[in-house]
C-alpha cells in the first residue's frame, strides 16, 4: 500500500511540474498583447461594372462582416486595428451601389468600416492581402458575378504593386510560420569540416519564404528569424501563435554519432519508443539522452494529450507532405540520400509544444555525415530543399477542403457573417 501511496505521489509531483513546464513555455503567446495593426488610408475606383475600395493596413488583420437594413448598409470590423490620426473618416462616393463610406473606432481593438448602400441588389467580395497589407472590396450589382475582373493588379488603379493575377483567386490568406533552428549562441549541430547548422537552415529558411511569396503571392510567410540571432524554444512556437498561422515548420539539420547515417526525417510531436528519435529530440531540445529518456518515461500521456490538442492528425498530413515531396524531389538528382528517408516520426521536441497549429519538425539531412555536409555546403542542393519544403506546404493547403472567396449574394440562402452586437453604439453605425 505504501508503495502504491509513494507511486500515486510522485506521479501528481510529474504532473504538476510537467503542466508548470508547459504553461512557462506556452505563457508568452497567451499574455503577449497583439501589436495592433493601423488603418492609414482609402482608395477607390469606379467602373461601370463595380466599385472597389482598398483600405491601406500597417498589417494584415482579420476581421468580420455583416449587414444592416432600413437603411441599408454593409459593415467590416477589423480586429486588433486601430485608425490613423490623419484618416478620412467620412468618404463621399454617391454611384448606384454605395452612397458613401463612414470609419470609426468600434471598440478600442476593433476599427468599424460602414458602407451606405445604394440599392438592396449588390453583391460584394473581399480579398484580403499582404506585402503590403490591404483590404480590397469591391461591390457590384446582383447576379454581375461574371463581370467582375478577377485580377486585382488591373482593379487597384495606376499604382498598384505588381501581382500575379494567381492572387485574386486566393480569397483565403495563408500565414505561414518558418523556422530556422538554432542561432546566435547556440550553434547546432557542427559538421565534420566545421559547417553550423544554424546557419544552413537560416539560409533554407529564407530560401523557402522567397519561393512561397514568389509563387503562392497570397501566402503570408513570418521567419521566426531572419538573422543569426538565438530565439528560446517557446518562443518560436509563440511567434507562430502570435501570427495566428495555418501552420508552424521548424527547420534543422540531423546528426548521429554514426557518422555513416544519412538521409531526410520529418517529426511531429509525440511520445516515442525509438531511441534514435529521442536522441534527435535531445540534442534539438538541448538536453542529454538521459535526461530525455528520463522525462519522457513520465511524460508519455501529457505528450500523447498535447500532440492532440495541436491538432494531431492536420500535422500527420503536414509531416507526411514535406517528407513526400522532399524524398521525391532530392530522390530524383541525390538517390545516396533521398533512399535514406526514414519517414514520419514522433518525438517530443520542446519547439513543437504550444504550437496552436499544425506543426512539423523537419531534419534536412545530416550534418554529420561527410557527404551530406558537402552537400549542404552548396546552393543548389539548399534551394532543392527549400523547394521541396515549399512544394509540400502548398501541397498540404492544396489536400484542405477547398477555399472560396468570401462572398455574399443577396439572392442566395447562405447565412450571413458571423454575429456581431448590433446595437452596441458606436459612431459608425
């Protein structure tokens, strides 16, 4: 019986000090404020098709919609927005479809954009995007779906960016997490003629921010670093909480004190039984074997519920995805490494835990082999990489339920946007 006591005991004493772990680890991203983003300016342009308004952001924000009749108006409330001093508050626009816009300050957090509408028969879209930041809506007459220009770049005036017509159909923005393992003080694993992996993986981080912007415009992508700076481990799945994004893929490079081993792995977070993978973990979480093993045999069942509550099975499919495409991909051109690939693993890797979103761990090859090294050394087999990471996050977004433009028909059945106090009294309303 007392053996049974001094068991019960110790494993609450487990308990109690793994949820502390966890909640340190996860209190930034619940107790840091978000930066609030500014409204500073708006557009618009008339056609004999539509009406589109671009409202100018600091940032991208997300927001709500909503409608009110009698008389009849369309609303946004941007989230976590503010209104810049100089902002026009009152806009003029009198055409068949909006008699005017009115901004105000909802609520401290919440900007409040109102349009007085012209007619009960309109339809409008939203695109929300980024680099820079800009709400564009355009709104046009009931059953004109067809007319509207789907290429923003021909709708936002003479001084639009340049945008791959690609992005108007992307309605959904995607935000993007990368992370680049290691930095500053902590070097990472070092290869044998003395390559860091922090700073191979910063270098194929950027590599696949720049592919995604250039390819998918729509994709918001976020570095957890950018420079050879050291981010603690909470942080980084903070940062990615912070930006509120669709996923979170933290990038390293592996090493073995089996100098021979070589290839791709991909890792979600979970309990394991492979000590291979628990000695990845170990040295990625910077601690020793032993301790690992240690803190995993009485951990096993928080770290079965936490990969649960991190939405387990989107980041099984987003593990799967970066290790098919990069086996595929590097396979092709290097077979001495990609035949290596060993697959998708779970392991408790501290970068992973209080990730809000699906989030994967991948190890680009090892470092620690002498021709995988080599390769690492080089451009080429970097950009391979990063173009296989790439290809497996828009993979990922590719296999979800397919995303339509936010869109509302006056003449359709679809509920309308999400509820919002009405009565609240506020100065545009």
């Amino acid at each position: 019986m007392m053996s049974a006591a001094r068991e019960r005991k110790r494993y609450a004493f487990v308990i109690c000090a793994l949820l502390f772990l966890f909640f340190a680890l996860t209190a930034p991203a619940v107790c840091k404020a978000a930066e609030n983003a500014e409204l500073r300016e708006v557009r618009f342009w008339k056609s004999q098709e539509y009406i589109r308004f671009v409202f100018d952001l600091t940032k991208s924000v997300d927001f709500t919609n909503g409608k009110l009749s009698n008389p009849e108006r369309l609303f946004f409330d941007l989230k976590n927005t503010k209104l810049s001093g100089s902002l026009k508050k009152t806009i003029e626009v009198n055409n068949e479809f909006v008699k005017g816009v009115r901004i105000g300050q909802f609520s401290p957090d919440t900007a409040r954009i109102v349009f007085d509408l012209s007619s009960q028969s309109y339809n409008f879209k939203i695109l929300n995007l980024e680099d820079p930041a800009r709400l564009v809506v355009d709104i046009f007459a009931s059953g004109a779906k067809a007319k509207v220009k789907e290429d923003v770049k021909a709708g936002l005036g003479p001084d639009a960016p340049k945008t791959d017509s690609r992005q108007a159909q992307s309605f959904i923005r995607r935000t993007v997490v990368i992370d680049a393992g290691h930095g500053g003080h902590d070097p990472g694993a070092v290869g044998p003629t003395g390559v860091y992996e922090k700073n191979v993986v910063l270098d194929i981080a950027i590599r696949v921010r720049q592919i995604l912007k250039k390819t998918q415009p729509s994709y918001a992508v976020v570095l957890t670093r950018e420079t050879d700076v050291f981010i603690p481990l909470p942080k980084r799945a903070a940062i990615a909480n912070d930006q509120k994004a669709d996923l979170f893929v933290s990038i390293h490079a592996n090493a073995s004190s089996n100098r021979k081993a070589r290839g791709i792995e991909t890792y979600l977070l979970n309990a394991t039984n492979s000590e291979e993978a628990l000695k990845t973990a170990a040295r990625e979480n910077g601690v020793s074997f032993k301790k690992m093993k240690q803190t995993q045999s009485e951990m096993d069942v928080i770290l079965t519920s936490l990969a649960s509550e991190n939405k387990r099975n989107e980041s099984v499919k987003l593990a799967g995805n970066l290790q098919k495409t990069l086996i595929g991909r590097v396979g092709k051109r290097y077979p001495q490494t990609g035949e290596h690939g060993t697959g998708v693993k779970g392991a408790p890797f501290y970068v992973l835990v209080g990730a809000e979103m699906p989030a994967s761990l991948v190890e680009v090859s090892f470092i620690s082999n002498r021709e995988e090294e080599k390769l690492l050394k080089t451009e080429s087999y970097r950009q391979l990489l990063a173009q296989s990471i790439a290809d497996g996050i828009h993979k990922y977004f590719s296999s979800q339920p397919k995303q339509q433009m936010v869109y509302e028909d006056r003449e359709d059945s679809r509920p309308a946007a999400k509820s919002v106090n009405y009565s609240r009294p506020v100065n545009a309303r």
